[in-house]
C-alpha cells in the first residue's frame, strides 16, 4: 500500500514537473515572439527619421503631419513592456498613415527616388511585421490555453502563470493587416 502510494505521488510529481516546463516553454516562446517584433518596430523606427527628412522639403505646410510622426516616434522609443509597446505601435501605424494620405498631395515627392525606396523599405517592414504580430499571437493562444485548461491550470495558478493579452491593434486592425500599399 504504501508503495502503491508513493508510485501515485511520484507520477503526480512528474506531472506538475512536465506541465510547469510546457508553461515556461510557451511564456519563453511568447517573449521570443514579441522580441521579433520588437527589432520590426525598431526597424521601423530607424527610418522614420529618414523619412520625415525626405517628405520635409515638399511639405512645408503639413508639418502637424510630421510632427505626429515624430512624436509617435519618440513614445515608441520610450515605451517599455509589452503592452505599451503595443498602444505606441498603433499610435505610429496611424501617425504613418496620416502621412501617406498627405503624401497624395504631391506628386514630385512621390516621384522621388528616395523617397520610393524609403516607402519600399517601410512596406516590406510592414508586412515583416504583420507576419510577426501573427506569429505572437499564436504563441500567446498556445500560452493563454496552457493556463487556463486543466489540468495544466493548476500548476500555472501555483506558479504565477496568468492569461496574456494578444497583440490587438483594436481600431488599427484592417489598415495593419492590409497589404501596404505604394502610391507613386
């Protein structure tokens, strides 16, 4: 009997041993997601500059338009955590798309060579960073079902796992999983 009883403790030790370290794997894959999309936004980041630059000269009298790209910019920068990286990416997808509805107005810029190549540049950043935001999605599913199914539930109540938020870009949604679109 009392072997019968240490046999059923030792497979329920193994057990919550197993589901904690399917736990940690998730939240670490959960974090790896996020830090690609971190070195997207970084990326994205790095050309606004270059990109305001360029639009400048043509855009004497949309400097509010530049200066909500510029401000997006520098909260995207000073955001920390997860979450606030989140609401400052959405603040920078519509502060860039208030500058590519400005940029129809004029059509030396959008002939311009650098300023091309720029919009190509943050296009392709775009859809990197929309196939990321799917990726670290999925890793939260995985992590938020891990935690809230049993009997995995119970060792992540035990140990301080909790449901994560997905990556929502709430009004921004259809502009951000849309195709960017190059307008010459």
């Amino acid at each position: 009997m009392f072997y019968v009883l240490l046999i059923i403790i030792a497979v329920l030790v193994l057990m919550a041993i197993s589901l904690y370290n399917r736990l940690v794997r998730l939240r670490n894959n959960r974090e790896n997601a996020f830090a690609d999309i971190d070195v997207q936004l970084k990326q994205r980041l790095d050309l606004i500059p270059q990109l305001v630059e360029a639009v400048k000269a043509y855009m004497k009298h949309e400097s509010t338009v530049l200066t909500d790209i510029t401000n997006a910019r520098a909260s995207a920068i000073d955001a920390k955590g997860i979450d606030e990286k989140i609401a400052a990416d959405a603040k920078v997808s519509s502060a860039l798309q208030g500058l590519r509805v400005a940029v129809e107005a004029y059509p030396d810029l959008k002939a311009s060579t650098n300023f091309m190549q720029l919009q190509e540049e943050i296009s392709d950043i775009e859809n990197k960073l929309a196939a990321a935001r799917r990726f670290f999605n999925s890793a939260t599913k995985e992590l938020n079902n891990a935690v809230e199914t049993f009997p995995s539930n119970l060792v992540a109540g035990m140990f301080g796992f909790k449901r994560e938020t997905m990556y929502d870009l709430a009004e921004n949604r259809a502009q951000a999983e849309a195709t960017p679109k190059l307008n010459f």
